[in-house]
C-alpha cells in the first residue's frame, strides 16, 4: 500500500544535496582562485627573469 500525505524525506534529501553543491562549488572556485595566484606568480617571475637578462 502506497503511503498517504507528504513525503517524508524529500526536504532533507533537498537540502543536503544544496548544501553538498555549495561546498563542491566553493571548493571548485577556491581551486581555480589558487591556480591563478600561482600563474600570476609564475609571469612575474618570468618578467623580472627576463629584465634580469636583458640588463646583462
């Protein structure tokens, strides 16, 4: 016999699936925030390298 009225689980099941994809989104754009730290770094030293080179 199926079960009469609201489902029972549904709105928990919602809101840990939010708060699961707000974590994996945060955690994507901390990643992609640190991966441009590091190339911005990267260039710098590459330009000061290369001022270095042409000082010589």
């Amino acid at each position: 016999m199926a079960k009469k009225g609201v489902q029972k689980n549904t709105q928990n099941k919602a809101k840990h699936t939010k708060l699961l994809n707000r974590k994996k989104n945060k955690l994507r754009k901390e990643k992609e925030a640190h991966k441009e730290r590091l190339k911005a770094i990267v260039n710098k030293a590459k330009e000061q390298q290369d001022k270095n080179i042409n000082l010589k």
